[in-house]
C-alpha cells in the first residue's frame, strides 16, 4: 500500500482563498492557484492588514517616501500604520517559524504582502518600487522558503517550477505527477 504524504503548509495572503479581508469589503479568490495546488498544499492563511487590527472596510494604503523605507499610509487620512503593522508582524513572522511552511504566495501590488509594489513621494508622484512591509520582513527571515506573488503562478510552467521549489524546501523529491 502506497503512503500518502502530508500536504506541503504554504502560506498565503487570504484574500486568495475568497476571503473579505480586502480593504473594499472584497476578496480576490484565485481558482487557477487554488484548484491547481490544493491536492498537494495545506493552506495558511494570512492578511497582514487585519490581523494587525484594520477593519473590513478600510480606507486603501498605500507605501510613500524613500524606496528604502517606505512607510504605509492611509491614502486620504495619510495615517501612519507603518508601525503598527510592523508590530503584529514581528509577533507573525515568529509564529510562522514554527508551521514548517514550504512557501508563500503574495498577494501582487499590495502595500503589506505585495514584491513589487509602487512606492510614492508625498506629493503622490512615483517614486520607485519596495516590498510590501509583510513581504519584506518574511523574506528577510525566511530568504531561502519559496514565494512568489499570484500573478506569475498563473502561467502552468512557472507555477511547476514554484510547486517544484516548494517540494525542494519541504526535502522532497521535486518530481511532480
């Protein structure tokens, strides 16, 4: 009889799996990740932004100043919750070493999980391109786990070079069925 091997623990931004944790009220449910990878993956489940205390609605952020060192704001208010979500994420990251994840996948062009986010000078012209603040952190403390954001996992052959780096990490062999 063939053993069934345990699922690969990937983290991912909630809103992926359909969840209303979108600062509108919505979710951004992806069918192509989801149906693609749920044989073989344990979700977990992360949003930054209500985690760390915003509500469901919420003004939209966004990151401004220095490339190097965003801070993120409310877009209207221009309320600072740099720190704040800086807090819960430290508290996160650590909780999260202890899950043996495999991986994460980022939601794209978020302030707090995105790779590759606009950053805006406070005159609200651009000013370059940061990680989000979450995103950042979790890859300086985990810099060898998988991530990748959603949009590149919708391409079949990248989403198997993904799928074969997380079996890597989890020390298995990264042949796919």
């Amino acid at each position: 009889m063939r053993q069934i091997e345990p699922k690969l623990r990937v983290a991912i931004s909630t809103c992926l799996l359909g969840k209303c944790v979108r600062y509108d009220g919505g979710h951004k449910l992806d069918r192509v990740i989801i149906d693609a990878l749920e044989d073989v993956v344990e979700w977990v489940a992360i949003c930054p932004e209500t985690e760390c205390g915003l509500t469901v609605p919420r003004e939209a952020m966004q990151l401004v100043g220095d490339a190097g060192e965003p801070r993120l704001v409310m877009r209207k208010s221009h309320a600072d919750q740099t720190e704040r979500l800086r807090a819960w994420a430290r508290k996160k990251i650590e909780e999260m070493s202890a899950l043996g994840l495999a991986g994460v996948i980022f939601k794209a062009r978020s302030p707090s999980c995105g790779m590759h986010v606009e950053v805006l000078k406070a005159n609200g012209k651009p000013h370059g391109y940061a990680p989000g603040l979450f995103a950042q952190m979790c890859v300086a403390r985990f810099p060898d786990l998988p991530v990748s954001e959603d949009d590149p996992l919708h391409d079949p052959r990248r989403r198997e070079e993904f799928l074969a780096r997380l079996k890597a990490a989890a020390g298995r062999p990264a042949k796919t069925a």
